[in-house]
C-alpha cells in the first residue's frame, strides 16, 4: 500500500474529558431506549438485503475498495458516519439515531449489551464465522459478551511504548522506560485515562481497571513524577514519532504498525509490550436493536469476514483481526515491530479495560484529571 493510502489515526481524534459522561451506566442503567425494546427488537435475524447499511464508525477504518465491492455485489449503498469516541457514538444512539452497524469496544460493548442496545446474532447465518470462533477460542465466549451472542470480533490490538531508536538506543522492555532521562521532554502518554491510568497500574503491579482509592492515589502520585519529563499528551502516536516531535510514546500497536508504511527507514524505530502486561483491547460489530435494516447489517459483517478483505482491511489500517488464514497478512505487515501480534497468550492473560462501578469511574474520572493538570 502506497503511503499516500494510509488512513490518519483513528485512535488520535480520542478526546479525554467526557470520561465521566456515563460512568453511571457502568453496570447497564442509563443505556435503556426510552421505549423498552420488544423480543422481536433484540432477536436475530436473517442475513438478507433489506435496504441501504447505515453505517457507524471510526472515520476511514475500512478499506474503501471493500465498501465499493460491498455495494456493487449486493446492489444498496453504504451511507457513512463517523464517531470521535465512544461516549460519543453512545451519545447519538441515546438520541435516537439509527445504525445498521455501529463498532463498540470491549467494555462499552459491555455496557449497551447489559442496557438492550444489541440485536443477538445468529452465528450460523454468517459463513464465515467459523473463522473466528473455530481457531480464537478467546472469542467463543468473552467476558463483554458471553457467547459472543450480540457480538462479532473486528480487531484486537494492544498497548505498548514506541520510540526512535537511532536517538534513544534500545529500552528495557519496561513501562519505566517512559522515564528514561536521554527521551526526558520529548515523551508523549496518549490522550486517554484507562490506557494512561492503566500504564501507571501495571508499573506498579496493580490491576488496570482499579477503581480504589488507595490505588489511584499511588498511581497519581507516580505519574506526577513522569509529568514534568513529559512533551504532553497525544494519541497521534505515529506521527509524532516520525517528525521526531517525540522520542518515546505510549502507542496502540495499530498505529505503529500504519507507521511503518510511512517510515522511510523502519530500522530507527520500534515498539515493546512492556514485560508488566500491555493491555488488549478489541472493536466488535454490532448491530443496534433499532437498526432500520439489519438484515443488510448481517450481509455486511459476512462479507467483511471474508478472508480476501479481511486482509485488505488488514493492510489498509494497521490493526490485526481474529480470522484464521490472516494471520501472515499482518505478520508481514508488522515484521519489524513482531510485538504488535495479538496472540492466543495475550488474550488469555486477559488485560482488557473492565466496567466498575460509579464511584469507582468517578475515582478515575478524578485521578486523570489530577494527572493531566500536573
């Protein structure tokens, strides 16, 4: 792929402060429809063309060729919006806008499955399911969505530190190396509390998502000693990388991987999972209990599961996806940065970003905002 047809980051239009939006939904209040949604509404359905998708997303994460082979086999058209982050893409369902397909992560699929905001899948209407399930056992029944039974997988990723390697050496294979005196005003943390707070919970061997008070006052008071060598905060990890804005970087491995399309020499790079833990996270297709066409919505996720677009997905944003046969797309894409690979082991050590309750989202809610006034 040319660099011109590399997407921007999607993860770098994430914005920190709407955190504590809906915290309180952390258990599934607050994600309810006004009219409670009948059988008829969550149950699945069959995988026909049943007008244009009505497509939600990150801006520029599918390959356009796929959307336009999409169309044409199937004669409707994808109709595109675009959402900056989760809360915000929750924020127009709970106004009442309707989406064939929408693409929460993990923990805010969590969050609309317990509020109802999901149709169920049927697995066996999609062909290609057994391409996930049959090889990533991790999917067959996650903690967000037992039995996968609302939920498709479409990328799994993780988070670790990039840096440039011809100004800073080679690093320790430690969170601590984001303190490391010869990066010291060139590091940047992403734009983000749970990965920003998690990084400060997994140097101190804690748990990423602790609400406790007592943990957080810990991970604060170590992050203050990491926020006067800091540049600032950013998730436009790849970028700032390359024009040497930052030395170090807490990166999300697709990112790093879309990097290595743009690096003239991807020697004087690279990228660690840190030996602490690194946390995985992944995006799921879902369809919305008031989704005006989901039979469509199911045609689309098959077709998108299907090994040849996959693999354009795959090289089209950086970010690997758990379907068999795909797996040396991405091998090849990320050769230089191996530590971007999700494998079966990372996702078994399950460090994923979980839901807690109310006091403990406003606990963190304080603690970023703690950290990012210094």
């Amino acid at each position: 792929m040319s660099p011109e047809a590399i997407p921007p980051s999607r993860r770098a239009v994430l914005r920190a402060g709407a955190f504590g939006l809906l915290g309180a939904a952390a258990g599934g209040c607050g994600f309810m429809p006004a009219k409670t949604p009948d059988a008829r509404q969550l149950a699945p359905v069959k995988a026909r063309v049943d007008g244009d998708l009505v497509y939600f997303n990150w801006a520029d994460f599918v390959d356009p060729s796929v959307f336009k082979g999409f169309e044409k086999e199937y004669g409707v058209r994808v109709i595109q919006s675009n959402f900056d982050s989760m809360e915000g893409m929750v924020a127009k369902l709970n106004a009442g806008n309707r989406y064939d397909i929408i693409f929460p992560t993990a923990k805010w699929t969590q969050r609309l499955v317990r509020g109802g905001r999901l149709r169920r899948i049927d697995h066996s209407q999609l062909a290609h399911a057994r391409d996930i399930f049959g090889t990533y056992a991790y999917f067959a029944d996650p903690w967000y969505d037992p039995g996968s039974a609302h939920t498709i997988p479409f990328t799994a990723y993780k988070t670790g530190i990039g840096w440039r390697r011809d100004k800073i050496g080679e690093l320790t294979d430690s969170w601590r190396d984001l303190w490391s005196d010869r990066a010291n005003g060139k590091v940047f943390l992403l734009d983000d509390r749970d990965e920003v707070l998690g990084m400060g919970a997994l140097a101190l061997g804690l748990d990423v998502s602790t609400g406790d008070t007592g943990d957080l006052d810990r991970i604060t008071s170590l992050l203050g000693t990491l926020r006067p060598r800091l540049r600032g905060f950013s998730s436009d990890s790849y970028n700032n990388l390359l024009n040497g804005n930052a030395l170090i970087q807490q990166a999300w491995s697709g990112d790093m991987a879309a990097m290595l399309n743009q690096a003239d020499d991807p020697s004087v790079f690279g990228f660690q999972a840190p030996k602490e833990g690194t946390p995985i996270n992944s995006d799921c297709y879902a369809i919305p209990w008031n989704a005006p066409h989901p039979g469509t919505a199911m045609l689309f996720i098959d077709y998108m599961l299907r090994p040849a677009n996959v693999k354009k997905n795959i090289e089209y944003i950086g970010y690997p996806m758990p379907v068999a046969g795909t797996e040396k797309t991405y091998a090849d894409l990320v050769e230089p940065f191996p530590e971007c690979l999700v494998t079966q082991d990372d996702l078994k050590a399950d460090v994923f970003f979980r839901n807690v309750g109310s006091a403990a989202e406003d606990a963190r809610d304080a603690a970023w905002t703690h950290v990012k006034a210094g």
